[in-house]
C-alpha cells in the first residue's frame, strides 16, 4: 500500500466510477459463521422456505450465503447509490485541534440524504428486491425513526406500500419525523397499537408503556402475516442489513488505498450493528485473515449494553416471541430500555454477526453514558459544524477518549469513525442536555437480571 499522501483533502469526495458495484459479504471470510437461527416451536435450523414466509426471498438467500464474497449490487439500486453517494471521509481537524491531540481522526458522513442516515443503503436494497418479487406492500417498525424514514423513501421510489409501526416514546419526541415518513405516503402507527393481538397484550399488561422496538417488531410481524403479497422489513441485525452496509467500508477502504490512509482504529456505534458491521466489513474481513491489526471498538449506550453486560445466547428479536431464535449478545427481549435520546441503540440485542466477530476476539466494546454523549456531540457540532445524530455521537464520544489517550502517549494514531447521521430531528434531545435536565440512566445488576430472565432456556 502507497505511503500517507502529502496531499489529503480535508474531505475525500470519491467519484461515480469509485463507487463500488458489489456489497461485501464478510462471512465468506469468517473462520466460523455464527450459529443458525433456530425455529422456536422445534428449536431446528430454520429453514429457507420459513424465512420465505416473513422475509423478501432474494434477501433470504442473501442472508444465508456464507461463500461469496462479493455479491453484485443491481443496477437500479446503484442508480439509487448515485444520487446519495459515494458518501464524504472527513478529516476532523478542528475537532482534533480543539482536543490537543496528536491523533489523525477521520469520520465517514453518512447523514447527506433527507433519512438523514445510512439506514437509506438498505432501505432501497429491500424496497427494490421487494418490487422484484412482485410484492405490493411491506410492513416495518422504527425506534427513533430513522429506519421508517428511510424505508418509506425507498418505498416511494418503487411505488410499494408501507406501514410503520413506530416506538411510541419515539413518535412523541418527534413528530416532525412522523411526518416525513407520511410525506413519503408511508402510513405510520405509534407502538405498542390497539390494532395487533401483540399491541393490545403489551399495553395491557405494561399500561402507560412507550414501548420499544421489540414490541413494534412484534406487531409489524403480525400485520405482515394477516396480508397477500407483503413481506416484513428489518432495518439492522440481519446479515444481509449488514451486507448492504458494507458500501461504506468499501468506499472508505478504497478512499484510504487512494491516500495511502492506514487506519489504527476504527470505531462505530452499535444498535442493531448494521453501520458497524458495514463500516467494517471488509477491514475486518482481512484482520482475519492476518492481513492488518486494526483495532475495532464497538460503543453501546450505558442503558442498553448487550455487548458489554449481556449474555452470548440464543434469544427472540423482538418482545412479542415471534421471530426465529437468534444467537446473538442479549439483555434479554423482555428487557424495556429507558427512553434515551439515541432512540436507535435501543435495542435488547446485536446482530449475530457483530456478535460472533466480539465472540472471537475481533472487535472490542465499550458503552458510554448519556451525558458523556450529548458532551461529545456538542464539541463535535461547535468544531465540525454538523450537528450529529445522538447515536453517531456515541462513536464520536468513544473517538474523543481514543485521541485523549493519544494525547497523553504522544501517539499519531489514525481513527475513523462512522458518522451515521444527523441529529436534526433530535432538538428535543439537544434541548433536554441544553437546559441541564439530560439524566443517566444507571443499569443495575438487578435490572438487568430481569431483562435476562426473559431469555429462553436453549442449549
Ligand atoms: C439506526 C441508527 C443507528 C444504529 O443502528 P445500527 O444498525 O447499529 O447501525 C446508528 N445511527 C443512526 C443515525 C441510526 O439511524
């Protein structure tokens, strides 16, 4: 690889032939896949045609390709690419300025379309293969909203129906975000709904609750079983969520070959794990195979940690019991995180992928408390002008204590960070830290105990 170029543009802008024209599938280079996803009732592999029955079939057979590596994105859907990408690596001067330290920080700016994040790489990936397979509607949750937003974008582009069902404390801390999904013609349900057996069990026996993405999971399921040519679309934790991501490792990994950039540590925030497995991906892919020694750091939220306080098992995607078993870091379905500002990372576990890579040693974790975050952000948006999602800020937080420990070693490290959106309809978040009542939510060893114990029993 060339040697760091003198001549780095503070934003690395690649051009349209730069784009890449295939995804990455990081599980062609795995050692080990992780464990299949089990049918709940006969605790067997699911099977192809079950997976049939929920999910969009071309993403099914994306979601069980282990063997190749790379899988070619179609052309409608690159069309799509080229109207929001290649998306911009920045070099965060002024932030490093401000900080002191000594420490190359980079961030990957996913925020650049009107979803505002990078769930939009997915989102036109299902929308289209849907359309493919002659599908009319498709029924999805969202927490904080950033997955509705960019599915009903999708969803217009392709002409397909959509109904949200969206995390209620999400819904009401941001309305402006309801009407944007409605503004794509999306049609969107505050979670849990009367209208699902799932919603009207939840809210009965957790009256007042504000719901979570478990539960919103849960009642998209069952709308999706109850209609003709309709499948149920996930915005995260599935290999292929992770598989479309991949786009943006494979845009700054060819941004770095360009500038001869050598990444030390590379950092992303983890909900579901789609913007950090994408991010990744093929960096990770080739620590594997002994080819670097990148350091990857995953950040959780403090009050959602299933990576650094969970349990490496098998349990349900969502509260309501209906999804396949998935092995994966969990705190548990029935665990109900306390209404934090990073709506996104709200959820009780880790894509299984993520999981196994942190299993086997490849990828660190840490988790950072609410405040810390919303510190972070600030700092960021005074110094690098955007004004970040609460979710991105999480990285930005852990990024901030990588360059002060560079600060103390006197060490140049080179960090990139993914920076997965804007926070800009998060003002009552911002307001919330602004005027001094932002809380921390400390998770106790009992609380999480009670999450735990909704996990079922499978060995
Ligand atoms: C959804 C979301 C996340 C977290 O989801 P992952 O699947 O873990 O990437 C992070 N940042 C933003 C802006 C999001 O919208």
């Amino acid at each position: 690889m060339a040697n760091e170029k003198n001549n780095i543009p503070i934003k690395i802008y690649l051009s349209e032939a730069e784009l890449p024209k295939q995804w990455y599938n990081v599980k062609a280079d795995m050692k080990e896949q992780h464990a299949p996803f089990l049918n709940p009732a006969t605790l067997k592999p699911v099977t192809f045609e079950e997976l049939c029955g929920i999910f969009i079939t071309e993403l099914v057979k994306q979601e069980l390709n282990e063997t190749d590596r790379y899988i070619d994105i179609p052309e409608e859907v690159l069309n799509f690419y080229k109207m929001v990408r290649p998306s911009p690596l920045v070099r965060a001067t002024f932030l490093e300025k401000a900080l002191g330290t000594p420490a190359k920080i980079y961030y990957k700016f996913e925020g650049n379309n009107t979803s505002g994040s990078h769930k939009l790489n997915s989102a036109i990936a299902q929308a289209y293969y849907a359309k493919e397979q002659g599908l009319t509607s498709i029924t999805t949750e969202t927490g904080a909203g950033q997955w509705g937003t960019a599915l009903a974008m999708a969803c217009s582009f392709f002409d397909i129906k959509l109904d949200v069902f969206m995390v209620k404390g999400s819904a009401m801390q941001k309305p402006d975000r309801v009407e944007v999904m409605k503004t794509y013609g999306a049609e969107v349900t505050p979670s849990p709904s009367m209208v699902t057996n799932v919603g009207r069990k939840i809210s009965e026996e957790k009256p007042g609750t504000t719901g979570s993405l478990g539960c919103a999971i849960s009642e998209a399921i069952e709308v999706c079983a109850t209609r003709d040519k309709c499948k149920y679309a996930l915005g995260s934790v599935l290999d292929y969520v992770l598989l479309h991501q991949s786009i943006i490792g494979l845009e700054v990994k060819t941004a770095c070959e360009k500038y001869g950039i050598k990444p030390d540590i590379i950092i992303g925030c983890a909900g579901g794990g789609s913007n950090l497995g994408g991010l990744i991906g093929p960096f990770v892919g080739e620590k594997i195979q002994g080819k670097n020694d990148i350091r990857i750091i995953a950040v959780e939220p403090a009050s959602c940690p299933s990576l650094t306080r969970g349990k490496y098992a098998y349990d349900f995607g969502d509260t309501g019991k209906i999804t396949p078993l998935l092995k994966m870091y969990t705190i548990g379905n029935g665990f109900i995180p306390s209404p934090i500002h990073a709506g996104g990372l709200r959820f009780h576990g880790m894509s299984p992928i993520i999981s196994k890579l942190y299993a086997d040693g490849y990828i660190e974790a840490t988790s950072v408390g609410q405040k810390e975050v919303f510190e972070a952000a600030s700092l960021f948006s005074r110094t690098e002008g955007i004004l970040p999602a609460p979710e991105s800020a999480h990285a930005i937080r852990a990024t901030i204590i990588e360059a002060e420990k560079c600060k103390e070693t006197g060490e140049e490290k080179t960090i990139i960070f993914g920076l997965t959106g804007t926070g800009h309809f998060d003002m009552s978040a911002y307001r919330m830290y602004n005027s001094g009542e932002m809380v921390d939510s400390i998770l106790t060893e009992e609380d999480l105990q009670k999450g735990f114990e909704t996990i079922p029993k499978v060995d």
